[in-house]
C-alpha cells in the first residue's frame, strides 16, 4: 500500500538539496554583479571571483566529514535539522557583508551546510523507502539540487545579491520546520535499541495495513552489534562497498561536469547565440532538471547501470566532439602565449567559428541532458544503498570528501590543464574518463534495482 506520508518525510528532507542547489547556483549571477560594484570593499577581481565560487566546494568537503560523524551520532533527522543552522548563518553573513572576507566566511558556512545535506538526506531517503520506489525517490535528490541551481540563476535576473541571498536561505528553514514533524528512520532506531520507537516511525512511513512486525525483524536481522572497529575496513563486506562509492564520487567530477557547467555562458556567446549570459545558464539549468526528472521517473524500471551506461556513452561522445570543435576552431593553439581557452576562441580564425559553433551549442546541451540522465543523480543514490548499516556514516563521509575535492579541484584547475594540454587536449582527456566510468561500471557496480537494504548488505557480506 502506497503511504502519502512517506512522500510527505522525502518531501520535508529534499528541501535540504534544494538549499544546497540554491547555494551551487547562488555565485552564477552574484559574481558579475560584484565584479562590478561601485563599493571597493566588496568587489572581486578575477582571482577572488574564482575563490567565492569555489569555496563552497572546500567546505563542503568539511561538511561531509562532519555529516558522517554526525549521521550516526545523532541520527538522520537531527543532522538534517542541524545544518539549516550553517545555512540561515552563512547567508546572514552574505547579507550583512562589509568586505570580501565576509562573502568567503559566509559561502564556507552555506557550503558546509551543503557537505552535511549531500551525504544525510540520501541516507535518510534511502531509510525510509521501500524498495519500489527507493530509486525514485532517491533520485529526487539531485533534482531538487538542479531545481535550485536553477531556481537561483532565475531569481537573479531580477534580484540584487542581498535579496537573493534572503530568498535562498528560506527553504533551509521550511525544511527545520517540516522536519520537526518527521519521524527518525526506523534502521537508526533499532541500531540504538529503540524498538517502539521503530515501529511508530514504521507505521508513520508504511501505513497501518502493513506488517510493521514482520519489517521490523528483517532490519534487526542486518543491524549487527554496536560500532565499527578500523581493524573491519579488511573485510570485503565493508571495504569493497566503499571503493565502490569512492570511485564513483571520483568519475562523477572528473567527467568534467564543473568546468563545462561554469563556461557554458561563454560558450553560448562564442557560438554567436544572442543569449545574455544568464539567460544561457537558465537554458542550461532547464535541460538538467527535465532529464534529472526523467531519469527519477524511469530509474525503478530499468535499473541504476542500464542509465549509467547511457549516461556515460551520451557524456564521452560529446565531450569528444567538444575537443573536435575546439580543434577546428583553434587549429594554431600551440603557438598562443595565452592559454585563455575564451581569448584564443576569440582570435581564432573568423570563418570556421561561426560555421561550426552550433557544434558546440549541440555538444553542451547533450552533455549536460546525458550527465542528469546517469552520472548526475545515480552515484548519490548508490552510495545511500550499499553501505553496510553500521559503517554508513563514515563510509558516506568519505565520498562525499571524494566528491567536494574532486570538484573543487576540476574547477579551480580547468584553466591550467587548458595551458597544459590545450583545449582540445582537456576534453579528450574528460572524454577518456567517461570512457572508463562505463567500464567501471560494468565490472563493479551492483545493481540495486528492487532489492531491499538488507539484501544488498547481504549481497556484499
């Protein structure tokens, strides 16, 4: 029996993805904005510029060792309530803003509130589901992370940076709200003996006509003794999961999903669209959240590898064809002194450009459509399926680091790699990685289509 108020529990938690996607998308309309404003104080050069949109990755890496401390120390519920605190606070300190340090310390706090909701809120979905619509709902995640990407690239063609600061911490605190009313997950409960309490937050998220008892016993099954000893990550049950999840936080970034996603405005104006440059980021945002959508819809019926391996061969080849592009257009690019991909494009030889750009417009919608159908949103939902019960925590925190540094260094690097192995070279080698997800995903990825937590562990034991 399908129970609304299941919806109801992935609804208030998802609001956590959703300020996070909100905090992702914030920097995309703000940097112009303070790059050009009146106060000296507060404006960036292009340097600072690259550090108010990259320090949320670093503490979002922080916040990801905190989640995992956190999610097994004081449970799911209580995490997810705890950092709308970082959230309000770091925007507080956005808003309030006399300097460009105060704009750093604030976009750490709303990055490591960011840290702690990637890794609880798909272990608390993947808690409270059942096995049927797990995959869906799992996959809400990213694209409530999407939705706020581009719902802050929409707010800020109208708004100022304070004001949007003061729209985006508002979903943070509806989620403290809603949350508030929310059971803990039953797993958590029974791995600290509090087996009323499980039942109650059963019938809360099953109904009152299915068997609790019967539910019950099968999780008791799987929750072992209490705490987790360094001596067990020599056991395959607890250590092969792990690599899994790792490798899999690690291909997501290296895809190159940040660095295509943070010059998709230059592209768009290099391929001669008469788009402003948030209006392509808007464009942009919009292809995610359709294909994420669509991806949470059909995620149940074929299976988590079936749209990885979509994804990935979507991904590969057009990042080859992003290469492509960029060698015809820069047939010369060794020579330049500059290794500004965007300066060079621009003194590229007139004719090929325009006569080739809508390869390149092609290239970027099918690889960010391909990206939200696989790579996007099934790494989040894997990890919060195949962790053993007793070392989710720590197992959760250590992708989630994976993920923040991979990005935070894909991002700040982009520009040296492209001095280093030019353009062309760059997306190749992105194209080479996806290449190798897909294989990765065929030899060591299980899949978890259909299959109860208890099963999985199994599986791995």
């Amino acid at each position: 029996v399908q129970n609304k108020k299941l919806y109801l529990a992935t609804f208030a938690a998802v609001l956590g993805p959703l300020s996070f996607g909100f905090v992702l998308g914030y920097s995309s309309p703000v940097i112009p904005e303070l790059r050009n404003i009146n106060d000296p104080e507060l404006r960036l050069d292009s340097n600072q510029a690259s550090w108010f949109g990259s320090l949320v990755t670093l503490g979002a890496a922080a916040g990801g060792i905190l989640g995992g401390y956190l999610v097994d120390k004081v449970g799911r519920k209580l995490s997810l309530m705890l950092c709308s605190v970082p959230y309000v606070f770091g925007y507080i300190v956005i808003i309030s803003a006399q300097n460009v340090w105060m704009l750093y310390f604030g976009r750490m706090l709303t990055g490591l509130a960011s840290g702690i909701t990637s890794l609880v809120v798909p272990v608390y979905i993947s808690e409270v589901s059942h096995p049927k619509v797990r995959g869906m709902l799992g996959s809400c995640v990213q694209l409530m992370v999407v939705t706020g990407i581009l719902g802050a690239y929409v707010a800020g063609i109208t708004l100022k940076w304070r004001w949007l600061a003061v729209l985006c911490s508002f979903p943070s605190c509806i989620m403290l709200l809603f949350m508030s009313f929310m059971p803990e997950t039953p797993r958590f409960l029974l791995n600290q003996n509090k087996r009323l309490e499980a039942i109650a937050s059963l019938c809360f998220l099953r109904g009152p006509y299915v068997d609790h008892e019967w539910e019950c016993r099968q999780i008791e099954a799987s929750v072992q003794e209490e705490g987790l000893n360094f001596s067990e990550f020599k056991n395959p049950s607890i250590y092969r999961p792990v690599l899994i999840g790792v490798a899999l936080m690690f291909f997501q970034q290296v895809t190159g999903i940040n660095a295509v996603m943070f010059y998709a405005e230059t592209i768009f104006e290099d391929a001669n669209f008469k788009v402003i440059g948030v209006m392509a980021s808007v464009v942009v945002g919009s292809i995610q959240v359709c294909f994420t959508a669509v991806a949470a819809l059909i995620i149940d019926k074929t299976g988590r590898k079936v749209l990885l391996y979509i994804s990935g061969i979507i991904m590969a080849l057009s990042t080859a064809l992003f290469g492509l592009y960029f060698k015809m257009v820069l047939p010369n690019q060794n020579n330049s002194p500059n290794p500004d991909v965007w300066f060079t494009l621009n003194s590229a030889s007139p004719g090929t450009e325009s006569s080739i750009s809508w390869l390149a417009v092609v290239s970027l919608g099918l690889f960010v459509a391909g990206f939200a159908l696989g790579w996007g949103p099934i790494p989040w939902l894997v990890i919060s399926e195949i962790f053993p019960l007793k070392a989710r925590g720590i197992s959760s925190g250590a992708c989630v680091l994976t993920n923040w540094i991979m990005a935070f260094l894909v991002t700040k690097e982009f520009h040296d790699f492209i001095g280093f192995l030019t353009s062309y070279g760059t997306f190749w080698l992105f194209s080479a990685f996806c290449c190798l997800s897909v294989t990765f995903t065929a030899f060591y990825v299980p899949e978890t289509k259909g299959q109860t937590l208890e099963q999985i562990e199994a599986y791995f034991r």
